[in-house]
C-alpha cells in the first residue's frame, strides 16, 4: 500500500511540473509576446491553470500540506498575473520573475519530497567507482531480483555490490 501511494505521489508531482512548465510558458509569452501572441498565450494560461486546480483537488489527499500551500501560491499568482494582462495591464519581467520563484520552490520542494537529490547523491557515489560500475554491470539479473525486495535503496545497492563480487 505505502508503495503504491508514493508511486502514485511521484505521478502527481511529476503531472504537477509537467504543467507548471507550460503555464510558465504561456505566462512569459504574455510578458514578452506580440499582441496576437498575447491573447492565444492567455487562452493557454487559462487552461493550465484549470487543470493545475484539478491536480491541487488530488494533491490535496495525497501531498503535504507545505506542498499544497506552494501550489496555491503557484496558482494564485498565474491568476493574478492572468487578470492583469486580460485586463489591459501590462505585465513586467519582474512580475514573472516572482511566477519563477513560486515555481521554484515547489519544484525544489517537490524533489526534495521525493528524494531525487539523495537518491542521484547514492546513485553517484555508488558508480564513481569505475570497478563497482563494472561489477554492476555483470552481475547475475538474480542478483537484482533479490536485492529488489528490500526497501533501502543504499542496502540495495550495496548487495548487490556484494554479491556481484
């Protein structure tokens, strides 16, 4: 069960950045875009928006509160930023730059939830060694299918070091 709600919260997230990437996008199109660019941006903005809202609903089971109160203000200020271009105001790169910091620090928070870092960290100083790399790489598919069943990736991967040897 635990593995399935992590697996499940890694979806969301991964569906989250995949979005706030977009959004982002339509967004500097209406700081920086031609008026016609401008409006087919603002149509965009709008639509991601919608459908961050629809990931906020499912983040709101399955995420920390911290990483539901990031995407609100990811949200909130898409929003704002959208209602000011659609009301004939113009929008400054400094009004982006905040839209970046939002998303900034949800997808920072986002990784660090998810221990992206910490298993890249592992991933490195377990394949630094170029003789553990070639271990690793004739080591039997047995040996994996055994390693597989701990949890502990750092355990993990040392037994199979281990037993590689």
């Amino acid at each position: 069960m635990r593995e399935e709600v992590f697996a499940r919260q890694a979806s969301l997230l991964g569906r989250i950045a995949e979005t706030q990437v977009h959004l982002r996008t339509q967004i500097y199109k209406l700081v920086v875009g031609q008026e016609q660019l401008r409006q087919s941006a603002s149509k965009e903005v709008s639509i991601h928006l919608g459908e961050l809202m629809k990931l906020y609903g499912e983040s709101s089971v399955l995420l920390p509160m911290e990483l539901c109160t990031e995407l609100v203000g990811v949200i909130s200020q898409g929003g704002e930023l959208l209602s000011l271009h659609d009301n004939g105001h113009p929008l400054s790169d400094s009004s982006f730059g905040d839209m970046l910091a939002r998303s900034a620090k949800l997808t920072l928070l986002s990784r660090t939830f998810l221990g992206v870092d910490q298993l890249n960290n592992d991933n490195l100083r377990l394949l630094s060694d170029p003789e553990t790399y070639a271990q690793i790489a004739t080591a039997e598919i047995a040996v994996f299918e055994q390693m597989q069943q701990s949890n502990d990736v750092e355990q993990r991967a040392k037994g199979i070091v281990q037993a590689a040897r």
